[in-house]
C-alpha cells in the first residue's frame, strides 16, 4: 500500500479498513450497512453502493459496540446518486461542512425527505399524512452553491487558514469553498496569513452592509491586526479573552428581510442561507395567521426576526413578545423592534418565561437550537396557548420527539414543510403548525 493511499491513513488512526455496501440512510448523515452481522453507520457514502471504509470508534469498545460509525475511503461500487464532488476538498480526510457534496442535490433532497418521515414515524407522529411531507429547495437555488453567509474558518498552527475536518481539530486547506457566498470567496481569507495568536476567523456576508471579519483568539492583540485590501470596507473585530474589540467598523451588521432592516450582532446568531430569513419570515407570518389583537409569543427570538415580521398583524391591540436567552441579541431585538407598535423584547429562558405566564397565549412561534424545546415546554406550551403553534425547526429528530408530546397533550399537526437551507449537507429546516385537536 503506497504511503499517500487513503487506506494507509486509516491505519494511522487506528480503526479497521471494512468493505461494506449501504442501504438507506441514516441520521446524521450517514447510511446503514452491515459487517458480519453489526449495523455500521457510514459516512461519506450514498445509498446503495459498495464502499472500503474506516471504523472510527475507539479500537477498545469495538468489539462489545452494537453498532460502528465508519467513513468511506474508497468507493468500489458508486450508488446511482452519486456525483463528482461540488467540494473535493469536503470529506473524509478533508473539511467537514458539506457531508453531501458527492450526492445529486435533487437526491439530497429525496434522502433527507425519507430520514424526516422516519423519524416523525419512529416517535409515533400520527397526525400529519406523512406522504405528503416533501423537503423543497429554498426560492431560486438552482445549484445549492453560494449560499452560506456565515463560515467559520480555523487557524492552525502554521497560520494556515482552512476548515476543520468532521470530528476532528486537524485544519485543512479549503479549496474554493463553494458553499459560501460571493463577498465572504471575495476576502479571500485561505491566501491571508493572520496574526500570531489567531485560532478561528469568522467571516459574515450580511445581506444589507460590508461583510465582518471576526478574528478569534485568547491572547490576540487588536493592535496586530493589519487589515489587507480585499476586505474593502469590511468590519473588522478581534474576539480575545477581554472581550470583543471593534478594530474597524462595527460590532453589529444590518440584514434586510423584505421591506425590514434588522441590526445583528457580527457574532451572534441569523439564519446562514442567503434566502432562509426572508423565507422563513413569510412562512411564519402565513402560518401562524396573526389577527389585530393578538397575544403572540416569538420563543427563541434571537434579534426578533419573527416578531418584527408579525408584530404589525397584531397591532397596537395586540402584543408580540420576543424572548431571547442570549443578552446581547435580547438587546438587539429590543432595539429592532423598538418601532412596532404592541411588539417588545425579553431576556429569559423560553421555558422560565412560559412557565411565568399565566395567562397564557393566543399564538406562538419557537425557533429552538437543535436540543429543540424538550419536554417541559413542550407541555407548558400545550397548556398555555390557545389556539395555534408554529415550530420551526432545524434538527427534525429533537422536532419528532417535541411534537409527539404535543400529541399526546392534545395538539394534531394541520401543516408541516421542510425547506433545504443547507444544501450539500444533511441538515434541513422544518416549519411545523399545530392545533388543539
Ligand atoms: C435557531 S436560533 C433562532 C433565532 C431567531 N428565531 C431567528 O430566526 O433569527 C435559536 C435562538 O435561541 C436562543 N436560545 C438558546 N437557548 C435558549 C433558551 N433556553 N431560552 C431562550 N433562548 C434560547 C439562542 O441564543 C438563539 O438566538
């Protein structure tokens, strides 16, 4: 075996080298075959093909383990769906971030419809027709490229600037990084050799301003900072252990989402597809069908995305509540939504907030990290809103588990659509709409 063979670099990391041929998918992006008797979820694979693949879990556990986790090394026998990688430098032995850069986009899409109707059907979600649930594309996304507004590049210790490897610190170098968008290619952050102390760089393309370039390091010193002239007007930070230090610019980005403008941390959270927060936007607002006069309540808000989308249907009579876990996008949102009459902003947990309600709710919409609500809001929620839920959701297993309690407390499913806001990876966003049954 030659010293640059894949296979020889699966026998560094100490795994064995098992052929195997796959069937359906699994979660997490991997698809299920078998080895003498044993379920291997395997990674970088598609279904139905015949791969050489390395074990990755801990040699002393493999024998007592009741299932391996592999990733592909060499392709013997191709699936039907697979095609030249979007992102040959994406996979094994390569960056993380684009799982499915070898498969078809429009089977990606079929893929990620079947591991959603399991996993609802797994955790015994009854009352939506499951066959009429299909992951669409997000609006004009022909090719599923150019769409990642935020990347998170690291720095080895070299000063090369690349991607992590899947489960791994080792950085790899990025190629063209298709996957994010035009102004975040245009900085040109591989050819750049960051200052010393540089261990991550966050790179944002917000919709309405200059891109941000945020240097990540603990001991990193603003003053090192020599800014090149591909970043044009971008706004530059350093994220030390002191805190967040503006070297160029500013500390927040404006995003626009139709006739909105919203102000965001360069650090904190917003929807990463180019399209995902005006889509999302629109399919809460039609969703959740606010009256004037309603009580609504956006859990999860963030910089108030949601409730300044909505707040106008409820009115001056009504009241939008966005509540936030994280003080500095709570600000934001206070500040977004400081012109819309019968709208305001919470720092709390979403279930301490809940819980402190009483009165309860006509309306809600929650828009939870990938742990989802879990079962106590869950159930607050069942308790405490009156007439519709929406949930959107970008991990449909935690999204099954919540929405089966919801079942069970008298809630049916009226509507429920998955969109592809992560082309090229196994990740997928769902928008589920509630009723009292
Ligand atoms: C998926 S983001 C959604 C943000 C917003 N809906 C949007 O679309 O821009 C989830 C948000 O929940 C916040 N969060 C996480 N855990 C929370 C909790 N326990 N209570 C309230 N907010 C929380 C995060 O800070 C993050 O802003």
């Amino acid at each position: 075996m030659a010293a640059d063979d894949p296979r020889s670099r699966a026998s560094r990391t100490g795994g064995p080298v098992i052929t195997v041929t796959t069937t359906v998918p699994a979660t997490g992006g991997t698809f299920v075959a078998r080895h003498e008797g044993r379920v291997v979820f395997v990674r970088g694979s598609a279904p139905h093909e015949t791969v050489t693949a390395r074990v990755i879990d801990d040699p002393a556990t493999l024998e007592s383990a009741r299932f391996w986790r592999a990733e592909t090394i060499d392709v013997l026998e191709p699936s039907v769906d697979r095609v030249p990688s979007i992102w040959p430098e994406a996979g094994t032995d390569g960056v993380g971030g684009a799982d499915w850069a070898h498969i078809a986009l429009p089977a990606q899409r079929r893929i990620a419809t079947d591991v959603l109707a399991e996993l609802l059907q797994r955790a015994k979600v009854t009352s939506f027709p499951l066959e009429d649930v299909q992951v669409e594309p997000a609006p004009h996304d022909e090719d599923g490229l150019g769409w990642r507004t935020r990347v998170r590049f690291a720095v080895d210790a070299d000063g090369l600037v690349g991607m992590r490897g899947w489960r791994s610190h080792e950085v790899f170098p990025v190629g063209e990084n298709p996957l994010a968008a035009p102004a975040i290619r245009e900085l040109d952050l591989p050819s750049w050799t960051p200052p010393e102390g540089t261990e991550a760089i966050d790179a944002v393309a917000p919709s309405a301003d200059a891109p941000a370039v945020v240097l990540i390091g603990r001991d990193l010193d603003p003053g090192a900072v020599r800014i090149p002239g591909s970043w044009g007007e971008a706004h530059v930070l350093v994220q030390n252990a002191r805190g967040l230090h503006v070297v160029r610019g500013a500390e927040t980005v404006r995003e626009k989402v139709g006739d909105l403008e919203l102000v965001v941390g360069a650090t904190g959270f917003w929807q990463v597809h180019r399209s995902a927060a005006t889509l999302l936007g629109d399919v809460v607002a039609q969703d959740l069908a606010v009256r004037a006069g309603d009580s609504v309540w956006d859990l999860f808000g963030g910089v108030g995305l949601f409730a300044a989308r909505i707040g106008p249907a409820a009115g001056a009579d009504g009241e939008v509540v966005s509540v936030e876990g994280n003080r500095r996008a709570g600000h934001l949102a206070a500040q977004n939504l400081a012109g819309i009459p019968g709208a305001s902003a919470r720092t709390s947990d979403a279930a301490d907030w809940v819980r402190q309600q009483k009165r309860g709710v006509d309306r809600v919409v929650l828009d939870p990290p990938r742990a989802g609500a879990g079962g106590e809001l869950m159930e607050l929620l069942a308790e405490r809103v009156r007439e519709r839920i929406v949930y959107v959701s970008c991990e449909p297993s935690t999204l099954a588990r919540d929405l089966a309690i919801a079942e069970q407390r008298g809630w049916r499913i009226e509507d429920l659509r998955a969109f592809d806001l992560y082309p090229h990876t196994h990740h997928l966003e769902t928008v589920v709409v509630l009723e009292r049954a």
